[in-house]
C-alpha cells in the first residue's frame, strides 16, 4: 500500500458517516495558487493542524494535496491547482453578493478580520450583528481568493 492509498485510508476512517453525522460538514477543499502562502495564513487564522507533506492527486487541474483537521471535528485539504484551474467564488466589490462558502467558529470576528488583513487577505463583508443575540457575522478573502465566513458570539 503507497503511503497516499494509507492516507486515505486514515482520512476515511476519521469521516466515515454515523446517522448523528450526516447533513454536517464532512470535508472542505480549498483550491490554493502558492502553498507556503495559503499555509502561512491559515495556520496563523484557525487552529488547524496541517500536514508538511503534499501528495500528488489524479485529478486534472491540481498538483498536490496538504491535508488538514482540526480534531474531530474538520477535515480538508488545500488543493495545489494548476493555471487557470481554480474558480473564484466572490466579488469583493459587491458584498450582498454570496456564493457558497464555510463558515468557522471564531472568538471574535473583529480581531479575526484584523489578523486577516495583517497576513494578506482581505475583508469582504466586516463584522454584522445578526440581531436576537445569536453573535457577529463577516467574511473574507483568504490570500488564495477564496471566499470564508466566520462567526462569533461577542
């Protein structure tokens, strides 16, 4: 067995479907151009353990995959795309435009977007109370062009 083939084997395991599970987020794949760039920021933004390592993946458009978890709970991977192989899914310009997106639990989307900001990414849609004390929501684009959401209770 090729350590690729024990990897995926590892990851199916871990999001391997109970009744409990199913409707919930069960992988995310972010399309990244520069994976020191993409790894340099999320490392620093959400508390992800992300692996050193790439491994070549089959489909066309995307050279490699840098697989991440945080827990139990998550599980993805940055998809290392080829030219002209990665879809952007926003428009900075126009904020009550939405597409798809995930969403992460944060302690506070304010020092959230700043900390973005600071590593290169940019702010999307700034922090907005949801109103009937369900917290603050915003998103943002990460350095590879995509589009995040967060959300915080304070």
């Amino acid at each position: 067995m090729s350590s690729t083939e024990a990897t995926m084997d590892h990851l199916y395991a871990l999001i391997s479907p109970t009744q409990e599970s199913y409707g919930q987020m069960c992988w995310l794949a972010l399309p990244v151009i520069d994976i020191e760039r993409a790894v340099a920021f999320y490392s620093q933004i959400f508390p992800w353990d992300i692996s050193p390592n790439g491994v070549l993946h089959q489909r066309p458009g995307v050279k490699e995959l840098y697989f991440f978890n945080s827990g139990d709970t998550l599980h993805g991977a940055f998809y290392v795309m080829e030219d002209g192989f990665h879809v952007i899914n926003h428009s900075i310009d126009f904020q009550d435009g939405l597409s798809v997106h995930p969403s992460f639990n944060v302690r506070n989307c304010k020092e959230t977007l700043e900390l973005v900001e600071k590593l290169g990414g940019k702010t999307q849609l700034h922090k907005t109370d949801l109103g009937g004390d369900m917290g603050h929501y915003a998103r943002f684009i990460d350095t590879e062009d995509n589009m995040i959401g967060i959300w915080s209770r304070i």
